[in-house]
C-alpha cells in the first residue's frame, strides 16, 4: 500500500506533523479524474455511506407512508454531535414509527458537542441513546422496518431484511462485492464494508447525478440532498466540515465524514464523487485534502470565500487565541 501526502500541519513556517492517505475523484462511470496513493485498497467507510444506506426508506416509500420531512431525513444521514436539536428530530422520527428511544441499538454516549455535554451534564442527566451521533440512522432503519411489517429487534444484524435492504444499496452504487469476507462492526453495531476508495467515491458520484440509478432511487438520493442542503447544521452539527462546507454551497456540494479519516463528497451538477482516507485517522488531515479536491471545480470567487479559505487552511492558534501556524493540503497541484 502506497500512501500519498495528504496535508501538513505548520507551525510558524516549518512542518511540524505530515499526514498521508489517499484521495480520487471519479465520474458516475468510475473513469479516474483524480487520484493519489492506493485508491484500489480497500477502506472501511464508516458513517461516510449514511446517505446511501437511507436510500430505501424513501425508495420503499416508507418516508412518505410515515410522513417524515426534510429535517428527520436530514438526519438519517447524519453523524450529529448530540445538540438539542438533533436529539428532538430523532426522537420524532422514532414517535412517527410509534416507538420509544428504547428501540435503538446504537447505545448511548456523551454529545460530541462540548456545549451539549456540559448543558447535560449540569442538570444531573446521563446521556441516552437519541444522543448517540448515528441516532437518526438507526431511527431511520426502524422507520424502514416498521414500515415494512419487520420486528425491528436486532435491526443492526446483517441478515436482518432492513439491514440487507441498505447493504444491497451500498453494493449496487459502488459496484463492490460485500460479504463476510470484508464486513466488520461499526461503532454504533451495525455492519461496515471495507471497499476500495475509488469504488466509494463511484458511488457517492452516482449518488449526486443519478447516473445509472432508476427512477426511484435517484429521486431518492435527490430527495436525501436537499434534505441535508437545506438544513446541513442537522447532518453534522455546529462547526463541523459537513456543516460548514453545505452551508457554504448549497445543493452544490454533499459532503458526509467517517470515523477513522474518511471523507466523501458528491458535486451533483459535475456528476463527479470524491472520497479521502487519512492513514492515520485525523479528520483535520481528511477535511483539509477534501477541501483541496473541491477546490479546482469552484469559481474564483468561491474559492476566495473566506468561509471556504478557513477549510482549506484552518488556522492553529494557542490558548490565548494567537495564530501559531495552519494545516494545509499537500496534494497541491497535483489536483
């Protein structure tokens, strides 16, 4: 496995800290527009593939039948960091499916908002499972079980008909093989894939255009990326990148992290697909890389936002708020 540089992390005009990984920017037919490192290694991609395991709760109609709205489905796609309002829209999409928090199978954790967990914190309350930051994922698959006549006890195993339904979809985007050959356990239980970086980004491509969708699911996938477009504080949570960069382009740009240094992204008017993985695991690195691979397909004008500037190259400051240095991509012009 051949890794390439990813970013540096500055400190005053010197390198202190270098990150390497890989990154490919592909259209919906996989045909390479960009790569660096190992793009064919395969990756597990974590919480990075929500929106596509969400693709049949709208495509079996269940969405519809339950009523949920752009908000909840925004949050079926979502790594929330456990703020007030991500736990509310959780727990109506669980309410609109007639059960409790006590259906989840994520388990519990503190909000990854600091903000969140101290507010938690101080009124003596312990945090439950709506506060888990895949709760509207797992909301989602009940909403999709239930919908369906399926007990949605154990809905996190991978024989379970939901479960199969969103790991089916997964497989079709990406046009890779999943099976007990490259399937672990996520962080919140359910299954994860290892699959190549350049099959990610095929499907995170194919996602944003439609190309070689059916009717049903690439209206489903358009209906997933103005749900997290029109509300992208929902899909991530306050100054996190997802957030950031959607509020910055709109519908111009799906953005979705994973765990362990993965980013993905989807331009759907280019109808091209982008995808990181960071070796060690540092989202600044991963963020920063996917900030410089969208960059080329931005206007001038919107590369010099000041907003996206601050993704390109995040400052580094001390305890007193003093600049130190920056990270940057070390991709370069290669992209």
């Amino acid at each position: 496995m051949t890794d390439a540089a990813l970013a540096e992390v500055m400190r005053g005009d010197r390198i202190e800290s270098r990150h390497g990984g890989a990154a490919v920017v592909v259209d919906p037919d996989g045909r390479l527009v960009f790569s660096a490192g190992d793009v064919q290694a395969p990756e597990f991609p974590r919480s990075a593939v929500k929106a596509l395991l969400a693709l049949p709760l709208l495509e079996g109609g269940a969405a519809g039948r339950l009523g949920l709205d752009d908000a909840e489905l925004a949050l079926a796609c979502a790594s929330h960091t456990g703020e007030a309002r991500h736990v509310s829209v959780a727990a109506s999409m669980l309410h609109k499916a007639g059960r409790t928090e006590a259906c989840l199978e994520c388990g519990a954790h503190w909000p990854t908002s600091r903000t969140a967990a101290n507010a938690l914190a101080a009124a003596g309350r312990a945090p439950g499972s709506l506060h888990n930051n895949c709760s509207g994922k797992h909301a989602g698959f009940i909403c999709a079980a239930i919908d369906a006549g399926h007990d949605p006890t154990g809905y996190v195993r991978h024989d379970h008909p939901t479960m199969r339904a969103a790991t089916a979809a997964l497989g079709e985007l990406s046009g890779a093989t999943l099976d007990d050959r490259n399937r672990a356990i996520d962080g919140c239980g359910i299954p994860t894939y290892a699959i190549p970086l350049a099959a990610l980004s095929t499907a995170f491509a194919r996602f944003g255009s439609g190309a070689g969708l059916s009717r049903d699911r690439a209206s489903a996938a358009a209906r997933l990326r103005a749900a997290a477009a029109s509300d992208p504080f929902l899909v991530a949570g306050r100054n996190r990148f997802d957030t950031r960069i959607m509020t910055l382009f709109g519908n111009r740009v799906f953005s979705k992290i994973g765990a362990e240094g993965i980013v993905v992204a989807a331009m759907p008017h280019l109808g091209l697909g982008f995808a990181v993985k960071c070796r060690d695991g540092a989202p600044r690195a991963a963020e920063v890389a996917m900030a410089a691979l969208i960059a080329p397909h931005l206007t001038a004008a919107e590369r010099e936002d000041p907003g996206f500037r601050e993704l390109l190259n995040p400052a580094l400051t001390n305890w007193t708020g003093t600049r130190v240095g920056e990270i940057r991509s070390s991709l370069g012009q290669r992209v």
